[in-house]
C-alpha cells in the first residue's frame, strides 16, 4: 500500500485489467532514461540551426475556407514570405487560436529561432495546452519552414538532410460505411493494379466503440475479404481508431489480425490509455502503431519510454508543426522505433508529412495517402501530388516546393495581425 499520498497505481490499474507498472514507468523520469542524457533533452530537436537572418517577422495571415481548412503565410520585413497550414477539423477555431494566442508572441522574431519560438508559443500558453493551440502553431510553424526553405533556396526536405524522390505510401480508407467486397474492389483495381500501391490500410471496429463494432461481423468480414482480394503478398494495415479493451484486441490481435499477416494494428485501445495499449503491444505478434492524436511532447516521451507502441505516428498538424515532430523523430530515432506519420487527407499536411519523410532516420517504410476525395483541398495547391507504382514524389521546389492556388484562396475568410 503507498502511503505517499497518491493514488495507489496497483488499485487503478487492476480495475481497468491493465499491467501493474512502476510509478517511474508511468510518470516522466527523464534522467532515469540512458537515452535521454540531460533533464531537457527532448528539447534538443534535430532542428538545423541557421546564422541569423537579420529579418523579423511582421505579420501573420489567415486564409480560413468554411470550417474545414486555414492556410497561413507569414511575411518578414526583408519582403519575404512562407505558407503553411493549420490542421483540418473545426480550422476555423484554429485560425482563432492563432491571432488571439500565438501570433502576439511570435511578431518581432527572426524567423530562424523558430525552436525557441515554438517553445515560447507552448509555455506561454500553459493555461490552454495542447490540442488548438497546437493546431494553430502548426499553421505559424509550417509557414515558417516555408520560408526558411525558399531562403536557402532548399526544399524543407533538403534543410533537414534529406533527398526529394518518390517515397512509397499505403493506400488508406477512411470509410467505415462500406461493404468488405466494396471496400476489396476499389483497392485492387483502382489502388493496387491502377497505382501500384503495395500497402493498405482498412478500419476495424467502430471509433471509440467500447469494443462495438460497426455492424455484426463486419470487422471479421472485412479482414478476411480484403486479405483475400489483394493477396498475400501485399502489406495490409488495420485502424481500430481506440475502439478496444485489452482482452477483446488482443483476442483479435491473436486470432483474426494475425491469420491474415496484418503489418500494422493502429490505435487499438482509447489513445490516452497507454498502459492498455503497451499491454497489447506485449502481448501480439502484429506490430501496435499509434500516437496521431499525441501533441505534448512529454506523453511522447513516455509513450517511447514505456515501448507502448511499435510504430509512432506523429501528425505535424496536431502536434503543432514540423519543428516539434522532429524532436518526436529524434527519440523515435534514439529508441529504434519507426515514425509512419497520421497524414489522413489530401491538403498540406500529405506534402509536410513527405518532406518529413525525405528526411528522418527514423522514416519507416511507407506515408499514409487518403485514398477519399476531399472537396475543400482540390485545387489548393500545385503541383498536386500523384501517386505512380506506389510512390509519390517529394515536392523538389524550395520551401515545401508547391504553390497555394490563387483561386483557391477566393472565397476564403482573410485575416491579419501584424
Ligand atoms: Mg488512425
């Protein structure tokens, strides 16, 4: 029995059937960790460091289209400029976010202290962490990468060491509503024998479904008829978008998943629920991969510590930008575990997820590519991404190397603070 005041974690844990941890798995130890050597090592992003610019950045713009997209550009006092993105959902709260907390802090600052910059964006705003504020400092961080790019006259892909060339992606459904054999069809002809695609991701059960699924049986159909229709010799990944407990998915994860060769078992469990996903991890054979709703870089640091996961799945946009999903990258890289970043539809985020890729040490082997339309980012930028014998290539242009449509931007709520 613990005596020191807290709750007692064996209590908890045995409630819910998790694993009993050690309070220093569950709570951050960062100099019990060998990998980690100093306290505030996760601030040591992979960043590269520029000589200052001598530029200050002097506004910040929103371009909001409905509810569903905000792009960014930030303009700098030399007369340069850098677009970028904030996530999809609810963008135009983001936008919000953006002028009444983030933009008042980064006014002012040269461009290259970016790090330090992001940092101060989080901390100031301690009082609302995470989620919009992250996704609002994506818009102002993308914008600036961006920039940094098109100064060095470098792709971001190339400022961070790496080559634009085709990178292989996997052809994922975001549909729950579709039959098996439907679901079967459009991935074989249209994905794999039209596009190449050699990976492929489909859902199981139902989103945070408390181990329902979307209707009797379809989680067991879908599996077996996919597999059936691409063949054995193709990758296919499964996302459970945190519909399971423990005993169902590892029951899953023991029997159907792992019958049909399944490369890749996402967010099996409610995401904030680490020991439950861990205890997954330990117990299955299929590879568990999560993360994409991750955006405080200290969860990271104990989702890596305590080997909850083996994928990671960082999404630039949530996690509040390029500059802090490196330093996600780095520990990924420092712990030997694969980033397959969350890039689940067809706007920026596709292209900031390819230039990541490009990059890391730790990329694994494929990029998430919407296989679904999505009206509001058609025409938004150029050159549009393709998808040819399974692989896209790397946007090679400076900055993120494509344009925002001016057509596009029509129609759209404009908003400054400068
Ligand atoms: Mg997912």
């Amino acid at each position: 029995m613990k005596t020191d005041g807290r709750p007692s974690l064996k209590t908890k844990a045995s409630t819910v059937n998790a694993p009993v941890l050690a309070a220093e798995q569950c709570y951050a130890q960062p100099r019990s960790i060998p990998w980690l050597p100093q306290e505030r090592a996760y601030e040591l992003a992979g960043v590269p460091q520029f000589a200052s610019s001598g530029a200050k950045i002097i506004s910040v713009e929103t371009y909001t289209k409905g509810n569903t997209l905000s792009v960014v550009r930030v303009k700098t006092d030399d007369g340069q400029e850098g677009w970028g993105q904030m996530s999809t959902y609810s963008a135009d709260i983001a936008a919000t976010v953006l002028h009444r907390l983030i933009a008042s802090k980064v006014l002012g600052t040269d461009p290259v202290t970016l790090n330090d910059t992001s940092d101060r964006c989080v901390y100031d705003n301690h009082k609302y962490p995470w989620s919009f504020v992250c996704r609002a400092l994506s818009g102002f961080d993308t914008a600036v990468w961006d920039l940094l790019g098109k100064r060095e006259g470098k792709s971001v892909c190339e400022l961070l060491g790496g080559k634009p060339r085709p990178f292989p992606i996997y052809a994922s459904s975001m549909r729950r509503d579709i039959k098996p054999r439907d679901e079967a069809q459009r991935l074989t002809t249209i994905w794999r024998d039209k596009k190449g695609a050699r990976a492929f991701k489909i859902r199981i059960g139902a989103v945070v479904g408390n181990n329902r699924d979307q209707w009797e049986g379809r989680t067991e159909d879908n599996v077996n008829t996919v597999r059936k229709a691409l063949g054995d010799d193709m990758m296919l990944l499964v996302d459970a978008n945190s519909c399971y407990t423990p005993d169902k998915i590892i029951a899953l994860g023991q029997g159907l998943l792992a019958d049909n060769n399944v490369c890749h078992l996402e967010e099996p469990c409610p995401y904030w629920e680490l020991e439950w996903t861990a205890k997954v991890t330990r117990e299955i054979k299929v590879p568990v991969a999560g993360g994409e709703q991750d955006n405080d870089i200290a969860q990271w640091r104990r989702m890596i510590n305590m080997k909850a996961v083996d994928i990671l799945q960082p999404d630039i946009n949530y996690l509040g930008g390029l500059t802090r999903t490196l330093r996600v990258a780095q520990m990924a890289q420092q712990a030997g575990i694969p980033v397959v970043p969350h890039a689940a539809n067809s706007s920026m985020i596709t292209v900031f997820s390819l230039h990541l890729m490009g990059a890391i040490a730790s990329a694994g082997p494929h990029l998430e590519f919407s296989i679904e339309g999505f009206p509001a980012a058609q025409g938004m930028y150029d050159p549009a991404l393709k998808v040819v014998d399974g692989k896209v290539q790397i946007p090679s242009g400076p900055g993120w190397g494509v344009t925002i449509s001016k057509k596009w931007l029509e129609g759209t709520t404009y908003q400054i603070t400068q």
